[in-house]
C-alpha cells in the first residue's frame, strides 16, 4: 500500500522534499491540501504539479526526468512545414481561456475520463485571473482549431494541456507558444511528462535536479505579467518556420 504525505490545507508550504517522490508511479509526492491560487503557484515553483482524476484526493507530483522544450529549438517536421507554409489561420492568446481549457478537458478517444475536473477548471480559471495561467490559440476565421494552456512564472512557463479540433491544432499552438517565449527571454517551456508526440516536435527529457535549479532561476526572474491577449504578437503559421 502506497503511504502518502498528507497536505494540510491551512499550509501552503508544505509539501515535503522533492527527493522523497516516488519511483513507482515515478513522481508521486504528496496528496491532499487545496487548488488554491497559492498553492498552486508555490508548487510550480518547487516543480510540482497537481494530477489526479475524478474521485481521487488532489495528487502532486514531480517526475524524476522532466519532458521539456527548449523554446528556441522546437523541431518542425518537414511535412509539417510544408503545410504551415499554405495555412492561413491566426494565432491569439488569452482570448478563450475557458474554451481552450474545456476543450481539453473533452474525452478523447480510447480515453472515458479526464484529469481536468470542475475544480481544477475552477482553480486555472482563477490563475488566469490573476494574470498567472495563459492560453494559446489557433483560429481559423472565428473557429477555435486548436490550442494549449499553462502556468507563467517569471520566466518559466509550465505547460498543462493542450487540444486540437482540426489536424495541426495543438502543434500551431505549441510552436506558437515556443516562438514567442524564446523571443521574450523564456528559454523552457516544461511539458510534464513524456509522449512520442511531443518527442517529434522536440520535447527531450531533463533530469529533476538540473530541472528544478532552473526552474528556481527562471521562476525569479522578471517576466511578463498579466492578461496576455494585448502583448503577444500577431503572428501566421508561416512565422513559425522562419
């Protein structure tokens, strides 16, 4: 039987040391406390983040290899390029937050349930709010073809989820969003855990403790703050490939 701290939720500091994470499942270190803003923000900059599904107490972990990309450096297939090269769709961010979220919250195949329940759309609805949780989308004319949303701290974003409506979607979004990071400074863009998907767009594995050193740099450092939807570039998907 697998013996969890228990989080008290009158204490936002308290999650115990990342070294003390489970190997199997790897990462698992706490259980319980809230989604509070607070928290969550806390967690993020420990490296940890919240998991869990429907009927389930809240599950933080922090994996032992982190999958992340270099925002400089995401990899663009060459059948891929060729196609952003003929796409006329508009990237936007922090226009359809809750859209974007609740989209990928949505079943997907040979999957009954999903992790992003009401509470955890409650909770990123709120960071959002705040300034702190941001979503880049894909449109095509008023569609909303695709998209991704994560958390913002100083210069570290720390990727949630992302979706796509029409083929090419979430890539769209996910390169957007490594474009315009690296060209405000942001050089890590954390994607959690890993997926062949993500490795052929360039994801790679980090191991926690050089990780979590840049992670404690980045979370500090000055970013940019607020409601993004004035401050990100216009940009088409053959912007991307340049």
């Amino acid at each position: 039987m697998i013996r969890l701290p228990f989080l008290d939720t009158q204490r936002i500091d308290d999650f115990p040391a990342i070294e003390t994470a489970l190997r199997e499942p790897d990462g698992l270190l706490a259980a319980g406390g809230d989604l509070s803003a607070a928290r969550l923000l806390a967690a993020y900059r420990r490296g940890i983040f919240p998991w869990y599904s429907d009927g389930q107490p809240i599950l933080w972990w922090s994996p032992a290899q982190r999958t992340v990309f270099a925002t400089a450096r995401p990899h663009v297939p060459r059948r891929l390029a060729r196609w952003l090269r003929g796409c006329d769709w508009r990237i936007r961010a922090d226009t359809a937050f809750a859209h974007v979220m609740r989209a990928c919250a949505a079943p997907r195949e040979h999957q009954r349930s999903t992790w992003i329940g009401r509470d955890m759309l409650a909770a990123y609805e709120h960071l959002h709010a705040l300034g702190h949780a941001h979503s880049v989308e894909a449109w095509a004319d008023e569609r909303l073809v695709g998209g991704i949303y994560g958390v913002s701290l100083g210069r570290m974003f720390f990727g949630e989820s992302m979706f796509s409506a029409t083929a090419n979607g979430s890539k769209v979004a996910l390169l957007a969003l490594c474009h315009v990071l690296s060209g405000w400074g942001y050089p890590l863009l954390d994607a959690q855990v890993a997926s062949q998907h993500l490795f052929t767009l360039g994801a790679f594995q980090m191991p926690r403790a050089p990780f979590l050193a840049a992670v404690a740099e980045l979370a500090d450092a000055p970013g940019i703050d607020g409601n993004w939807r004035e401050c990100f570039p216009l940009l088409r998907p053959d912007d991307l490939i340049k």
